[in-house]
C-alpha cells in the first residue's frame, strides 16, 4: 500500500468517532500492511464480538492475533506500525485515536473458517463465533457468574439465531464437548434461554 | 442474506461486502438488544488507565445509537 493511500486511511480512521467503525476500519488497514509481510492477523474477542454482533460490548481497544505460524521481529513490527504513526510497542500500540493490543497466535479450536468482512482498507478476518460462543459460556460460569461474558454469550446466540451471522450449531456442540471447554450443558442452557426468550426454534434441540 | 427479512449475514463461507455488514448493523443491534439491552460495556479492566486517558474518563467512545446506524 502506498504512503499516500495509508495516510488517507489513517486521516479517516482518526476522524472516525462510532468505535465499531473505527475498529472495523483499523483492522482493515493494519491487516493489509501486516499481510504485505506474509503475516494474517484476526480480530479477536471482545473486539470480534462487537464486529459480529453490535452489541455495545467493546471497550477502546482491539484486539488482534496473527493466523499464520510465526509473527515479525520486533524490529520488523515497529517499522509496519511506524507507517500509522502508532506510539509504543512492541505489542500494545496506540494508533489513530484508540488502542490496537497485537496478542500473538490466535487460539482456535473450530474448524470452521475465520469470518471475513471486506472493508475499505482491505478484507480482515475474525474470529469463528463457534469459538467465541463456547469460550463466553465457559467465562460466564467460571468461578461464579460473569454477567458480562454472559451477557456477550446472549447477543451471540440471539444474533445468530436470527440468522444476522451464520453460526454452525453442529460445532458449536463439537467444541462445548472437548476436554477444553466441557461445558456443553452449560451451552445447551443458554441456548435454550436465548431460543426461548425470542420464541425461536432451538437449533441444538430441534424437537 | 437472511431470506426473510433481507438483512445481510455475515457467512461462514466467503466474505460479506462493507456495503452489506454496514447495512446489517442496525438489525444486529436490536437483536443484541433484545437479550441484554443497553450498553455492556466491563465497568473496568486492567487496561483502565491508559483507556481512560485517551477517552476522557470513559473506557471508550461513546456507541452510535441504534437509530442512528
């Protein structure tokens, strides 16, 4: 990407004041920089919920983590993040008006294909919401209750049980079923909540 | 594309255009909204100070109201 494009890019995303948007837009543009060096990064968590579901959730900074093996030197990261005039690093860097935390290797257990949205910089990818969904049960419920993970499970399911984001219910369960998670029944229960509280039919009990 | 009502939806195979996931923005806020309405956004994290510093107190700008996306 030329200098003259990043430049117009980066004047957009500072100007930009709806975070969804500015987020969206940010992933854009710095998935295409980090690909120009073989590196794909993917928006994750909070961050990816947000994308997903609009479910003012997401708090001022995004989250992303590389798809592919190995990330750049840190040498390498700061001269990407140099061209968005990003301050700090090697990991955490504020750049255009919020935060942009790069986490490391994303952390998938769906075989499912990463979500991906075409957007003005760039297409960017993010996280399966299969995974999303069995991690946000399994954070409700640890160790007490979390009402926001919960409540960020809830938008999940509602938005996909109203077809907004195609969801594989089948993998869903595959997922919730594994020694890392083991928590299907926890998934079945809010599912069924969510399916019930919109008088939708509950994909993971059809009858 | 979500048959019934034509809401673009984001899909497992292939991508959805900027044009189609900005006109589905609308529709998956009120259907978040319908199972956990308002804004729920952690009250705090261990990322408060350097969020609050940028964002005025607050740990991120502000969300564009439903009827405005």
């Amino acid at each position: 990407m030329d200098v003259k494009k990043i430049r117009k890019a980066l004047a957009d995303i500072s100007a930009e004041q709806d975070p969804t948007l500015k987020s969206a837009k940010l992933a854009s543009l710095c998935s295409a920089l980090w690909a120009e060096h073989g590196v794909q990064l993917v928006v994750v968590g909070g961050s990816a919920i947000e994308i997903l579901t609009e479910g003012a959730y997401a708090s001022g900074d995004l989250d992303m983590c590389h798809v592919t093996a190995a990330t750049l030197p840190i040498r390498q990261r700061r001269k990407i993040m140099g061209l968005v005039d990003a301050k700090g690093g090697p990991r955490n860097w504020q750049v255009a008006g919020m935060y942009l935390d790069l986490l490391g290797p994303a952390e998938s257990f769906a075989r499912t294909p990463y979500r991906r949205i075409e957007a003005p910089y760039g297409s960017f990818l993010l996280m399966k919401p299969e995974d999303l969904l069995v991690e946000r049960v399994m954070m409700s419920f640890y160790s007490g209750k979390n009402q926001t993970a919960y409540d960020c499970a809830k938008i999940l399911i509602a938005v996909a049980l109203r077809h907004e984001i195609e969801m594989n219910w089948d993998e869903v369960r595959r997922l919730a079923n594994l020694p890392e998670y083991c928590n299907l029944s926890e998934c079945l229960k809010l599912v069924r909540e969510v399916a019930d509280e919109l008088k939708i039919q509950n994909p993971l009990h059809p009858d | 594309m979500n048959s019934k009502s034509k809401i673009p939806c984001i899909p497992i195979e292939g991508s959805i255009s900027w044009k189609d996931w900005l006109k589905g923005r609308r529709a998956r806020r009120e259907s978040s909204k319908l199972v956990a309405p308002g804004v729920i956004r952690r009250k705090s994290s261990s990322s408060d100070r350097r969020l609050k510093k940028l964002f005025n107190g607050e740990r991120g700008l502000p969300f564009t109201p439903t009827e405005k996306l």
